[in-house]
C-alpha cells in the first residue's frame, strides 16, 4: 500500500486503493439514525429520566468497513434562567468516530480528536475528514478517536420529513412537510419559526458552546493527563475560532481550557481568541474593553430582549428554509441523481427561497432584482441542481461554497453580478482581492438554455470541454455531499443558526470584549502560545481576507475552497491522498507522547 499523501503514487495504484478505501470510508449514508441498532452504555437509565444530569447514551449507527461509529448523547440543561426551549435542548453530544476492534475506553487510544462544525453546519459535516484523518492515522500506526461535536441548537428544527423522506427514499415527502403542508405519519409541520419562538437561541452564545465542550471532554475523558496529552482540540471555519475561545476559558477550580488539549488545530480559520494580541498590550486591552466590551454587552441583551434577531431567519442564502432546501436536493441527488428536478420550480414560489435565488445564484442584476433569468427557468438533473446550491462556480457570496464539479450538458455563460469579473480582474493590484472578498475568486457561471436538461459533472470527470475551472480547483465528490445531506436527518447542516454565535459574540471577542460570561476568557495570552496547526486552501475567500494576520507557518494547500476540507474526497485529481486529513494525521502523530 502506498504512504498515503504522496504526491504522486502510480495510476492503477490510485484506482485500486480507491476501491479498497470504500468499503472502509463509511458514508454516513449508511449512518443513518433510524439504523441505531446497539446500545452500548447508558448510566442512569434513560437520559431524560436523570435530573442530576448523569445520564449519558451511547448508540451504535454504523459498524461497517472496519469502523465504529456512535452518537453520544447526555444530559446537562440549560443553565437556570435560560429562555423557555424544547426539551431536546437540554442534552449534548458527539459522534464518535473509532476502529472497530478499539477498545469502549477512549483512554485506552492513542488520541483523541475533538473536532467542531462551521457556521451553519452540523457533526455530520466533518464526517468525510473524520474518516479520511483515522485512515492517515492508522498507515502511520496511529490508533485515534475522532469527535465530531454535536451543536446544541440542532434542537431547534423538526427532523420529521427528513427522516420520512429518507426511509422512503422520496425527497418529495421532505419538500411536501416543510412547503407544502402536508402532514408525515399524522404529524404537520409548525412553520419555520420566527424570531419570536427563538429568544433562547440568545442564551446559545460562546459561554454556552466552550461548557458544552468542557462538559463532554471531562465526563468521557475524566483523566486530566489524558487530555493535556492526548487529546486534541479543533475545528472547521467557526469551529476553529470556537476552539480559541475554549483554550483561552477559565472553567474554575484552575481548569483552564489550554490545558485540556496536547495541541489545536484550525482548519480555513483561526484557533485564537485574540488574533491580533490586544490582550497582550494594556492600552489596546483597555479599549476593547470600554468600546467593544460595553458595545457587545447591549447587543446580547437586545438580542435577548428581540431588538435584534436570534437567528438568520431573515437573512437570504442563509435562512432555514435555504438550507432546509439544501438538505431536501440533497436527498433528490443522492436517490434520483440522473433524475429532472422539479426543485428549481417549487421553491421560486417560496419568498424565501426566491429572494435567496436572487442573491445567490442570480446571473445579471435584472435577475438579482425581478429574478430574470431565474434558475426556475431552466431545466436541471437531482444532481445538478443540488451542485448549482453549493459550487464555487455557481455561488454569489463567497462564504459557504464549496468545489464540487462543473455544469455540464448545455451553453454556459459568466455571470456579472455581484462583480464583472473581467473588468474586476483587469484592475490593477486591488483587482484580484477585492474580486476574492465579494464572490471568492472563481469565474462563476449561469446556463443560458430553457431548452436543454443541465448535468453536472463530478470533480474528478473534469475535461478540456469545461473552460470556467479544473481538476486542481475541484476536490469534493458531491455523491458524498448528497449522501450526508440525505441520511443524517438534518445533521449535515443547522438551520437555525444563533445570531448571537455568530454575529455579536464572535466578532467582540477578536475585538478585546471580555464582558459579561466573556470575562472568563482569561487565558488569551497562554492558549495563543499553544502548538497550532493551521491550514487553508489557496482558493479560499476567508483565507485571502485574513492573510494579512495569518500566523507564522500555516499552511497553504493547492485548490481548496473554505468550505472543501470537512467534504474533500479521499482521493485527489493529482493522485494524493487528501491533505488537510494527511496533514492534521501527521501532526497529531508526531506530538502524542512515545
């Protein structure tokens, strides 16, 4: 067997090891939850039968291909105080990712992995790079745990049609709940809730998310040394920023969040909580906390109050019926890949699909604004579709795209909205960026024929005939994307979103805010001085915008897109064995203790 991550191991060799990798990549496909099949622990009795908050459970939802793979559930409510929630909000968990023959005890293993979502996405996101980490990890005789952290929001979205939809293998249940008013097994959708039925997503900021982590790590990992040894903490995009904020907390009695980690880890962001070291000079430290630091503490509480909004309900591409439509072509492609959709249709006549449309896939501003030009208007595969959702190539805003092949089948041409991008790449020096900033950089594209029925094209299928990108820019299988999207029942992305996450803590803390639950953020200083690796894409648009306070010895991997690492397909276009996986196998290898 080649070493994997090599630049270049033989054609035939490639082919074959991707054969015999997929029996041991298991899809989360597979993983769906209507298949838990085993209980391996559960302390207490039921979770929701333990108000001392003991109860954990631990079900088994995949065992093939040499791989276990479980969702980790407990309870630990909402803190006292916190806004009314659904039940479902009170508990916690991971999906725990480990070889078969691994031993229950994740203490007894080499490592452990603790990895959190980005922005907008669920545990099931980083299930590709999970697998692909453990596989790069075991060529170097390394036997790791992964775990993909479970966001406690997910407890605010009705899972009923996606799972419905999955078990029938029609995502036209799924569309028909969540659109159409139609009931599932004598159940009707409430609605797609308002601001006003999310005031405890206000209560789901950085304090919430760092404990949640806390808790986890010290209830399954209860030896101190384990975890300042043998455990290391990360994430994707968000999650990384999340895991800066963790090692900078102090959680009392002297447990600091830098110390429960051997090391971190940021995959297309940044693991700190003080990117620009205000807390290091008193003067700067000062100001962060007069502006920043009273600015952020009214935001949380006009947050709280409604002033400001709880989630991104409002907010086009962004909303939770987008990415509710997200999930649903997810399940069209992946049971009706080859199949027309009828998708495009049905959600322009939803006002908040519609305007999403405009603004992120909209051609020309006459379809930005009257929806000229619509994607409604022409004619497009499952699969394609869903691809036209989620490309770099296809995608407006440059924030949540991904590399995932290439429109096929009929005339395509540029887009020239948001940005012409000729004329935007013909302006000297400020061209490039700024084109980089707004849209990420690819030439992006639209179809121009009602007539003909749109394909699309895999990563790996790209030829001469598609001018607009390459195999060096493409590396996600969208089949895996389609996979997950459909059988983790909501658990690929989050809906609902909390806006003060994203939106009120995250930036105020980069800013020097240590107000309020942030004044336990004391550790800045220490967790920055932390071993780190930190690694983006060379095609990323967050990465262009933080390149100027990139730290010293990150990493730059040809192709990748912000949102490519969690998906990225084991194998690449040049023959390597993925590299963010390769390369975050490796440094946890070389760090474990001998």
């Amino acid at each position: 067997m080649p070493q994997y991550g090599s630049s270049n191991p033989p054609r035939g060799s490639i082919m074959r090891n991707r054969r015999n990798l997929r029996a041991f990549r298991i899809i989360a496909g597979r993983a769906s939850l209507t298949l838990c099949c085993l209980t391996l622990s559960v302390a207490s009795g039921q979770a929701a039968a333990a108000p001392d908050g003991a109860a954990r459970e631990e079900t088994v939802i995949d065992t093939a291909g040499g791989l276990t793979v479980s969702r980790v559930r407990m309870y630990s409510p909402m803190l006292p105080g916190a806004a009314p929630h659904p039940s479902d909000c009170d508990y916690i968990g991971y999906l725990r990712y480990r070889s078969s023959d691994a031993p229950q005890d994740p203490q007894r293993s080499d490592g452990v992995v603790i990895a959190q979502p980005g922005a907008f996405l669920g545990a099931f996101s980083l299930d590709t790079i999970a697998r692909n980490t453990l596989t790069a990890a075991a060529q170097r005789g390394t036997a790791l745990e992964w775990w993909s952290m479970e966001p406690r929001f997910g407890c605010a979205f009705d899972t009923t049609g996606l799972v419905a939809a999955d078990a029938a293998q029609d995502y036209r249940l799924a569309w028909d709940y969540y659109f159409g008013g139609k009931p599932v097994d004598g159940r009707r959708f409430a609605g797609f809730h308002p601001d006003s039925e999310l005031a405890y997503l206000a209560d789901m900021g950085a304090a919430r998310a760092v404990t949640d982590q806390y808790t986890i790590m010290t209830r399954d990992l209860p030896d101190p040394g384990f975890r300042s040894t043998r455990t290391f903490c990360g994430g994707h995009s968000d999650g990384a920023l999340m895991t800066g904020w963790f090692a900078s907390w102090d959680f009392g009695d002297g447990q600091a969040g830098y110390r429960q980690c051997a090391g971190l880890y940021a995959l297309e962001s940044l693991a700190t909580s003080d990117a620009v070291a205000i807390q290091d000079n008193p003067f700067a430290e000062a100001l962060g906390a007069l502006g920043p630091g009273t600015t952020h503490q009214s935001m949380v509480e006009a947050t709280k109050s409604g002033v400001l909004q709880r989630s991104f309900n409002k907010t086009p591409g962004f909303n939770p019926q987008w990415w509710t439509m997200v999930t649903i072509a997810g399940l069209a492609a992946h049971y009706a890949p080859d199949a027309e959709t009828d998708l495009n249709r049905l959600a322009a006549a939803v006002p908040e699909l519609a305007s999403s449309f405009r603004l992120m896939l909209g051609g020309s501003y006459l379809d930005a604004a009257f929806g000229i030009d619509g994607l409604e208007q022409f004619r497009f595969t499952n699969t394609a579709f869903l691809g036209m959702l989620l490309d770099d190539n296809s995608l407006n805003i440059g924030l949540t795209l991904a590399s995932v092949g290439a429109l096929s089948g009929g005339p395509i041409a540029a887009k020239d909205f948001p940005a012409d991008d000729t004329f935007v790449r013909s302006v000297p020096v400020i061209g490039e960026l700024l084109l980089r900033s707004v849209t990420g950089g690819s030439i992006r594209i639209r179809p121009t024929d009602r007539s003909v029925i749109y394909t699309w094209k895999r990563f790996d299928e790209l030829d001469d005939s598609v001018w607009f990108t390459n195999g060096g820019k493409e590396t996600v299988d969208i089949r895996d994307i389609a996979r997950l999207l459909a059988t983790s029942h909501g658990g690929m992305v989050e809906p609902y979103f909390p806006f003060r996450y994203e939106a009120v803590d995250n930036p105020a803390i980069q800013m020097g805010a240590r107000d309020g639950d942030l004044a336990a953020m004391r550790f800045d200083t220490e967790a920055r001085a932390m071993p780190t690796l930190t690694v983006w894409g060379t095609e990323s648009q967050e990465g262009t915008l933080v390149a100027p306070i990139m730290p010293p010895g990150s990493i730059l991997v040809p192709g990748y897109h912000h949102y490519d690492p969690p998906y990225a397909a084991t194998w690449q276009n040049d023959g390597s064995f993925e590299r963010f996986a390769t390369l975050l196998a490796g440094y946890v290898s070389d760090r474990l203790p001998r």
